[in-house]
C-alpha cells in the first residue's frame, strides 16, 4: 500500500495516537495525518498549533514518512480521496469504539464515496489513552507528571505552557495599569530558554513550576487564604527560580531573581513583599528573613521531597544531572549532608513549617529520604 491516513482532532496527540500511526507505517509507505477542523468543537490549540505539535511529536520518533494536513470544510474520508488515498486508519480501544467507527465507515463509503477504513487495536496499556482522558486528568497537585506518562514530549511541553499561559493570565486580571506586552514578555522569558524552559534545566524547570503553582492553589483552597496572599505566593514562585547558575559570584541565584522580579516593573502591587519572598528560598539568607508567607513559600519549594516514590526518585535523579560536573563520590558526600538536614527537619517535625503541608507530606518525605540515603550507602558500600 502507497499511502495511509489517519485523522482526528489530536488536542493533544498522545501516545495512543502514535501507537496507531506506527501501525500505520507498517502497512504503507506513507501516512498521512488528517486534523479535523470542526467548527462545532473548541480545541484547547488551534489547528496551526496541533500541526506543529504532531510535527515535531513524529520527528522526534525519527518519522520522516509522515505528513499532516489540515482538513477545512470538508469530510476527512473525501478529502482522503483527493490526496489519492484509499484507506484510513482508526484504532478499536472496545465495542463502543467499534460501533461508532464502524457507523462512520459504512456513511464514508456508502454515503461519502470516500475512504474505506482499517481498524487496529492497541495494546492493553494504551487501551484507555485517548485526549479527553489527558484532558480528565488535569487539574490536582501532581496532574502534570501523570499525564506525562500518555503524550509525546512536544504535546507535554505545549500542554503544560498552555495551563502556564491561563495561570498566569489570572494573576494579573485585577491588575489593569500592567502594559499587556509586558505581560507576554515576561512569560514567554520565564517559560523560555532562558529560564524555567531551558533544556539545561533538569529539575528547576517547567514541571518544577507547574508543581508549585498547583501546591500553591491546593493550599489555598484548603486553609482559605485570601486572594492577595496567593497571588503574592504565585508572583513570588514564578520568579524564585527565573535565574538559575547566574553570571554573578557575588549574588545568590534567589538575589538575582528576586532583582529581576522588582526590575521586570510588573505593577506596583506588593512588590517588596514578593521580592523578600523570593529571598526566603535562599537557606543562606532565610534564617535572617522574616515574612507572613515564609513558611508557605518554604514548604512549597520543599513539597517535592514528599511525593509519591518514582516521583520522588525521578526529582532526585534530576538533581544528579544538574550537579553532572561534579564526581560521584564529591556528589554522594553532598548530597548526604544535604539529607541528614532534611532528615532531621523531617524527624523534629520542621521540614515543613506550615501545618497544612506538614500534615500532608511529613512521613512521605521522611520515606524518601531515609531510601535514597540508604541507595547512597549501597552504592559506596557502607
């Protein structure tokens, strides 16, 4: 077979997608994959976007025999006719998949004069991946690292920016003397390469970001914080790690951010407040530090440590990479130090100074803790 296609709105595309154009690519040449845009439905991307996000999902699987096209006004089975396609290709998850697309078919070939179709079923564990599943799972603490796991990473990335951009957008609406273009600036730097984007960035990077926006919120909801003291504690987060390995030895990373954040002129609402915020995350300076929100702000920088385990193991391989420079035993002796702290943190009932976190999250980072030191002294043979 010369050429094959495969269509759907793909908001997002997920693994259970790629699954199925694979199996394409191995029934024919070429694989063409048709996005439906359909007037009726109010996709999170635009079709550009998912163009561009399927594009670069597929590149990133070495494809070079798939294309994509958008499909405008039109029934994707004719338009498969005109590309001179003669088969499309759908996956069959269960019996209700297969009554729906064997209805489409029959109304393709009999009523369209259009494409025929052939069905394929995916493997068990793709068998419930679909969009309106990734999209079900957004929302709690930890909803990003699930939905990790079911897309390609060019749809994560895109995925995770896209709730950014809606986060973001909130914390500025009562603030209308803000320059928009400012706005869009600031967060496409701190999105960016230069910041929480950089593929430099292991650990301290986008999931980092949308892992404390999100604690910040839960906590909120649960203690019943005012407005203004989560829109401090989010300006504060956004920014606490915007510089990271800075280009000044005389200034910590948290100086700097805590700098940029009063030169980046982002209204005149709390700025000081967010800036010593920002200087809280840095242990050098925040024994000295006094601030209402400190402890809220330390145990969300600090809520990592007590999340569930292949999350928590995932965190501390990342901060392996982002000490790459440095060898293992030198790491291993750090990192140990840095372990016994939070242990004993964690042990006196410190590690996390607000009660809504500690009550969360105590005895799970003290697990975590106590494993990784243990997998530590395996690897030394102590």
């Amino acid at each position: 077979m010369k050429k094959i296609a495969f269509s759907g709105t793909l908001d997002p595309i997920t693994n259970g997608h790629l699954w199925v154009i694979q199996e394409a690519r191995a029934l024919a040449d070429e694989v063409v994959v048709f996005i439906s845009e359909n007037p009726v439905k109010k996709p999170q991307f635009s079709a550009l976007e998912r163009k561009d996000i399927i594009e670069r999902s597929v590149a990133e699987c070495g494809w070079d025999n798939v294309s994509v096209v958008i499909v405008k006004g039109d029934y994707t089975a004719r338009a498969a006719k005109r590309h001179g396609i003669e088969y499309l290709v759908r996956g069959i998850r269960n019996t209700s998949d297969f009554d729906y697309e064997n209805l489409i078919q029959q109304t393709n070939v009999d009523v369209l004069d259009g494409a025929k179709t052939i069905f394929v079923m995916p493997p068990r564990d793709l068998g419930s991946v679909s969009s309106s599943f990734v999209r079900a799972l957004q929302g709690p603490v930890g909803w990003h690292w699930t939905v990790k796991k079911f897309m390609p990473m060019p749809a994560y990335i895109a995925w995770i920016k896209s709730w950014l951009r809606t986060d973001w957008q909130k914390l500025w609406e009562t603030e209308t003397d803000i320059d928009s273009s400012k706005l869009v600036h600031w967060f496409d730097y701190l999105t960016g390469e230069e910041a929480y984007g950089a593929a430099r960035r292991p650990y301290h990077n986008l999931d980092h970001l949308v892992h404390g926006l999100s604690e910040i919120s839960a906590w909120a909801s649960n203690t019943g914080a005012s407005n203004s003291d989560v829109a401090i504690l989010k300006k504060a987060f956004w920014f606490h790690d915007a510089v990271y390995g800075g280009k000044s030895a005389d200034l910590s990373n948290e100086e700097q951010s805590a700098r940029m954040w009063l030169e980046a002129g982002l209204g005149s609402q709390h700025q000081q407040e967010v800036a010593d915020l920002i200087r809280v995350t840095d242990h050098f300076q925040s024994a000295m530090l006094v601030h209402p929100l400190k402890d809220a702000m330390l145990s969300v920088d600090l809520a990592i440590l007590g999340q569930a385990v292949d999350t928590y193991e995932a965190y501390a391989a990342a901060v392996r990479i982002e000490y790459n420079e440095v060898d293992d035993a030198a790491y291993r002796a750090g990192r140990g130090r840095v372990l016994d702290y939070f242990q004993g943190l964690a042990e006196s009932g410190h590690l996390f100074a607000d009660p809504w976190f500690a009550d969360l999250y105590t005895s799970q980072a003290l697990i975590n803790i106590k494993r990784e030191k243990a997998q530590s002294q395996v690897l030394t043979g102590k």
